[in-house]
C-alpha cells in the first residue's frame, strides 16, 4: 500500500491536467462578481439620477406654476418615474422657511433592489434626491 501511494504521489507535481480548470475555478467567482457588481452600480447610478431627474422636474414645474397643487407634483414626479414600482417611491412635500423666504421642499426617497441576491443583509439602497423650490406669488 505504502508503495501504492509513492508511485502515485510521486507523478502528482508534473501532472498538469486539471490545471486550467482549478485556475478558472479560483478566478470565475471573482470576475463575475466584478462584472455583475458593475452592472448593479451601473443601474444604481441611473436610477439615481432619474430620482434627481424627478425631483428637479418638479422644481422647475412650481417655480413655473406656483399654483400647482402638491398632488399635481407628485403626479409628474411618478409620471417621470414611469417603471419604477410606485410602491417604491415615496414623494414628501413640505413647506419650509429658510431665512425668511419660503420654499417647497421635494424629496424623493426610490428603495433599489439589486437584480443580483447579494445576500439577506445586502439586498438594496435607498436612493434620495431633495430639491427646494421658492414659494412665490407670479405677477
């Protein structure tokens, strides 16, 4: 037996034939986790600025139209986030002061869900944009 195990142990240093296939098993986990963990940033950071995108429009739509209702706001601002699940989205609007001139506060808050199952203690983000619009009254 002891021979056995000489002879076979003794061929195992020069055997290479499994080489390639231990090599792509170390190295796979890592570049796929480095090309799916780009793609995840990727749609991240696009749906990031489709949340500022929103929350910009709104702006703008008030500054244009100080009559706007808050539910005519919210309406574009989902208009605009038109594939997002609404359930997701969660729109605050408020009315501050801020050195004696008045704004409306818009935030927008998306919960991102990655694609990818990172695990139970990494499963998304929450994506917020803010954006404060004067309060004036058009002459």
């Amino acid at each position: 037996m002891n021979e056995n195990l000489k002879r076979i142990f003794s061929n195992f240093p020069s055997d290479r034939k499994g080489t390639p296939a231990l090599e792509f098993a170390l190295i796979a986990p890592l570049f796929f986790a480095v090309v799916f963990g780009t793609f995840e940033l990727g749609r991240g950071m696009y749906d990031k600025n489709r949340v500022a995108a929103a929350a910009a429009l709104a702006s703008r739509s008030l500054a244009m139209n100080p009559s706007a209702t808050d539910s005519e706001l919210e309406t574009k601002i989902l208009d605009k986030l038109d594939d997002f699940d609404p359930n997701d989205v969660t729109i605050t609007l408020t009315n501050e002061t801020i050195a004696s001139h008045d704004f409306k506060k818009i935030e927008i808050s998306y919960d991102f869900e990655y694609l990818i199952n990172f695990g139970s203690h990494f499963s998304g983000v929450t994506i917020t944009a803010t954006r404060y619009a004067p309060m004036y009254e058009r002459t």
